[in-house]
C-alpha cells in the first residue's frame, strides 16, 4: 500500500523558512538599535519571539519523517545525504565568502582564493549555515536514535527530555547571569548527551505520533502562549536594564522556546491537517516544499542584496512601519528566493547536489526543508 504523504508537514516546513527570512530580516535592525524600547523595537522584538519557534520547528519536521523510518535511513542512504549537504555547505561558503569579499573591492585571485579556504575549514560560516552542520550531526545519530525510541519507555524518554532541559536550558541560562557565572561547575556535567537539537529531533517524532483530547489542547496552547509572552517581556525588560538588546530568551535551547516550539507544532499540526486541497493543490505545495532547502541557502544573498550591498526603499520602509514593511519585504525575499532556487532546480547536477531538489519522486525528502 502506497504511504500517502503528510501535506502538513509540507507545509509546516514552508512556513518555517519563511519565518527564517523574518528572523534574518528583523535581528540585525534589533542588535543595532540604539533606542532600547522605541516603538520600532519593541515591534521588531514581538515580531522575533513570534517567529523563534521556526528552526525547531525545522527539526521537528525532520524527526517525523526520519526517526522510525529504516527504509529510508539505511547506513548507505544516510551517507549519501550527509555528502551532499557537505557539497551545499562547502559550495555555499565559497560563494557567500566570494560576494562579501568583491562588494568589498578586494581583487579576485589566489591569495583570495587560499582566503576562502581558510574561511571555510576554521568553521566561521555565515550565521545561517551552521544549520548544515547541525543536521550533519544529527543525521550521524539516525541508526542511535532509531534504536532507542524502539525500545524505551514512556517514562525514560520524559526522563531524558527533563536532563536536556535541566543541562542544556535552564543551567547554562543560569550562568549567563552575572550572579551565577561563577558556578560554572554545574555545565561540567553535561557530556554532550542532553543536546537541545538531539531533543527537538525526538520530539518531532513523539508529536507527529501523539494523539492529544481537547483539554490535553488547550493546556498546551495556554503555555505555549505563555511562553512567547515570557520571550517578549523578559527580552524588553533585560534589554531596558542593560541597555542594549539581550538575546538570553531568544535562544533556541531556553526553555521559554521550548515550550513555544512544542505548541507551534501541535497548532499548526492540528490546523494543516484539517485543511483539504485538491490533488494539483498538493503536487504543487509539494513542490514548494521541495524548494524550501534551496531558499534557506540563497536567502541571506538575497537580503544583504537589498539591505546591505544596496541601500534601498527597503530599509527605510521597514524602519517607517516596522510590521507591514517587515512583512513586506519578508514576502519579497521569500518570494525571489524561491524563484531562484527554481531555477536552480532545472539545472542538471546543481538540483541534485546544491539545493537537492528531487522532483522526480513523492517519497518524502531526508533533508531538513
């Protein structure tokens, strides 16, 4: 029996990069921001907490469609993935490190070329990169993983999940604090093990699986919508007392996304299910997903295109009227994003080995779109 496949999630991944190309969009204008508090950013800050559910909600999606899956994550098909998001991931430092240098003015030759090497072999790739070798990791723990959720309990997964939060959220959240950064004891018993994305991994296989009654619902909307209210207020008022913006609740391992993650999921899970398209509708939403991983690469070029590079309307517009020119100009990067990452789509090799496009086959993509 053919296994048909789960649209939501599609469309739970094509969200997410657009709530990606918001973030990118909106921090620089946060960090720079001189005015603590000014209309523009608290705007942009609400705008942010809103949209930081959707990296692990990237990794959720992953984890439903790769955990429990043998067929599909063989030893043999894993290493093929892994090598070609190492092409992406070397393809795409090259070019990112190539542009900045020549918007620079810097003259192209082998000096600049010994340049780029080095940039990419000490690891300090643009910020969004550092998601490959993230999913790198997390691909390397598949057969792991899949072994583990075959046979623990209940009990000792919500036993892991409690450690991860303990070592990987609230402790070092603990010690980013003046008062408590003395204590640094307390991280050295963390082994690696309690990882927040190794936990964001399980947790999409656990959600996409788990069947939850109508109060079950609601308390977890109640506390997700706690949460994204504690992210907000707690972000304003630490950046009012230093004066300056404080990333502290914008992590993705504090404990306040955590828990606004896991009811992004289940909202939009229970929203997108109910949904009913046609069949050209869902080949099409389809392939709109399937593009998601080629708009994640390309999308910074995109922005620094015309926000950075070249000093546009855009800037002042999103400055003027923070929410709709964010909004706008979001829409517009995404939009151009995807054309471009279509284009590379009919482009033989480039499809399959940059922005690994397979629009040839319905089974469901290993690589986080």
């Amino acid at each position: 029996m053919k296994k048909e496949r789960l649209i939501y999630l599609d469309l739970i991944r094509i969200l997410c990069i657009f709530l990606v190309i918001v973030i990118h969009g909106v921090a620089p204008i946060i960090v720079k921001s001189k005015v603590v508090l000014s209309y523009n950013y608290v705007t942009m800050i609400i705008i942010d907490s809103i949209c930081r559910c959707s990296v692990p909600l990237f990794v959720m999606v992953s984890g439903s469609l790769l955990l429990g899956n043998k067929k599909s994550t063989s030893y043999k098909k894993i290493l093929s993935k892994i090598i070609k998001l190492l092409i992406s991931l070397i393809a795409f430092s090259f070019f990112y490190n190539i542009v900045d240098k020549l918007f620079r003015g810097e003259t192209f030759g082998i000096d600049f070329m010994k340049d780029s090497v080095r940039f990419i072999l000490s690891g300090n790739q643009l910020n969004h990169l550092w998601f490959i070798y993230m999913i790198i990791g997390l691909y390397l723990l598949i057969p792991i993983l899949n072994r583990i959720i075959s046979c623990v309990e209940k009990k000792e997964i919500i036993y892991y999940f409690v450690l991860t939060i303990i070592f990987s959220s609230l402790i070092p959240m603990a010690l980013s604090f003046t008062k408590f950064s003395t204590y640094q004891v307390f991280s050295k018993f963390n082994l690696g093990v309690f990882n927040i994305y190794i936990a964001y991994f399980l947790l999409g296989y656990y959600l996409n699986r788990l069947s939850l009654n109508k109060n079950q619902i609601k308390k977890t909307y109640v506390l997700g919508l706690l949460s994204l209210f504690i992210t907000i207020i707690m972000t304003l008022l630490f950046s009012m007392k230093r004066n300056t913006f404080c990333g502290i609740f914008f992590e993705y391992s504090s404990l306040n996304v955590f828990i606004y993650s896991i009811f992004a999921f289940i909202f939009l899970k229970n929203c997108f299910s109910k949904i009913s398209v046609s069949e050209k509708m869902k080949k099409s939403i389809t392939e709109v997903s399937l593009l998601t991983f080629g708009v994640f690469l390309i999308h910074e070029f995109i922005i620094d295109i015309f926000t950075v590079y070249y000093n546009t309307l855009f800037n002042k517009m999103r400055l003027d009227f923070p929410l709709i020119g964010t909004l706008i100009f979001s829409i517009f990067i995404f939009f151009v994003s995807l054309l471009v990452s279509f284009i590379i789509s009919k482009i033989p090799i480039l499809n399959e080995y940059l922005i690994y496009y397979k629009s040839k086959t319905k089974k469901e993509s290993l690589v986080v779109k």
